[in-house]
C-alpha cells in the first residue's frame, strides 16, 4: 500500500457541514483518479468471483492511483460502488478492492460489456443514508435498501423522471448535485478540503 506523507486533521464540523483538511507538502504528487486511469487504459479492475472484493491494477510507470469511497464502478456481472479510500503505488495490484453491489436484479453479463471487467463512471453515491451505510461499513442489505431508498426520494422528487430498469445511475452524481450526502473534492493549492453531509440549494 501507498505511504503518503499526507494526513487528514480531524474533522471539523457546523450544522451539516463537516470539513477535513489534508495536509502535506507544498508540492502534493501529481495523482491519477480512476476515472482517468480507466480512460487511459493504464487502470485495470478485474472481478474476483467475490461480491465484495473486486482486483485493481495501477499500470502507470510514474504516478499513484487514488480511489475514492462512493465511486461507482459499471461493468463486471454487477455494478459495484467502492467502500474504501486507497492509494496505490505506480506498478502496484491490489486483490482485496472492498466494494458492494449496488445492481441487486443482475448477476450476469450486459449486453456488450466486458463482463470480467469494470470502468469508473466518475459518478459518485449521492444520498447522506447511501453514503452513511457505506462509512459504517454496513452490510450488504443494508446498501441495498439505501440504494431503493435513493430511488424512491429521487423519483418522487422528479416524478416521471426515472424508468423501472434496474440501472444504477440515479442514484448517483450525476443527479446527486441536488440531493443530500454527495461528497465533493476541491483542490486549493496544496490542500484538499473534504465536504460531505452538505445539503446543496
């Protein structure tokens, strides 16, 4: 695993806000995301035969690969959502990837995906119960119904909106900028400020 020289300070909270810096050197290394992994094919992520644990590779020669808790990884027999900040080293793979399914209907290839892999989709859990059950490390059922529970406030919310397919994108960032719970990143020189539980007007 990466040893960074980065540490987050304890979180500091008012109201629903709660903030965490991470602090380190002036000049921070120059990290790769998945999501740009994955668009480079320098970034591989296997299924392991296990639900909950998923393979990753970080091919890139020079730079560590950040993960981030909440991203929503599409493809494999299920799509998944990661349960764990991690940073890889350049060349390093990782067997014990800690995901949950996030896709309860399907256990089976799709169309014509790649069913032994998984691509990022840059989107991110965007309820505070969906994001909260993947912190506290809940169990499997217990993601499964943050996730229906997602559903249904989203649908209400946008009546007409959302099909009966079983697809997971609604319940994630790319609607999630209205909705309570989504966890932003913003880079300010060398610091990165953590936002979570924020409820967005």
């Amino acid at each position: 695993m990466h040893k960074s020289s980065f540490h987050f300070t304890d979180p500091i909270q008012y109201e629903n806000l709660i903030v965490q810096f991470l602090l380190g050197p002036s000049v921070p290394p120059d990290y790769l995301t998945l999501a740009e992994g994955c668009r480079l094919n320098i970034v591989e992520i296997l299924e392991t035969g296990m639900v909950g644990r998923l393979s990753v590779h970080n091919r890139s020669p020079k730079k560590p690969l950040f993960i981030q808790l909440g991203e929503l990884l599409k493809g494999g027999l299920q799509d998944r959502t990661i349960a764990t900040d991690l940073v890889l080293d350049p060349g390093e793979q990782y067997d014990g990837l800690a995901v949950y399914c996030v896709e309860q209907a399907r256990w089976s290839k799709r169309r014509e995906e790649d069913h032994k892999k998984f691509v990022s989709t840059q989107d991110f859990v965007a309820t505070k119960l969906l994001r909260s059950s993947l912190e506290r490390r809940e169990d499997q059922s217990a993601v499964w119904a943050a996730v229906a529970g997602a559903k249904h406030q989203m649908a209400s919310q946008m009546p007409g909106y959302f099909g009966s397919g079983t697809g997971t994108r609604d319940c994630f960032g790319v609607y999630g900028r209205d909705f309570l719970g989504q966890l932003f990143w913003k880079r300010y020189s060398n610091t990165i400020v953590r936002l979570s539980h924020v409820r967005l007007i």
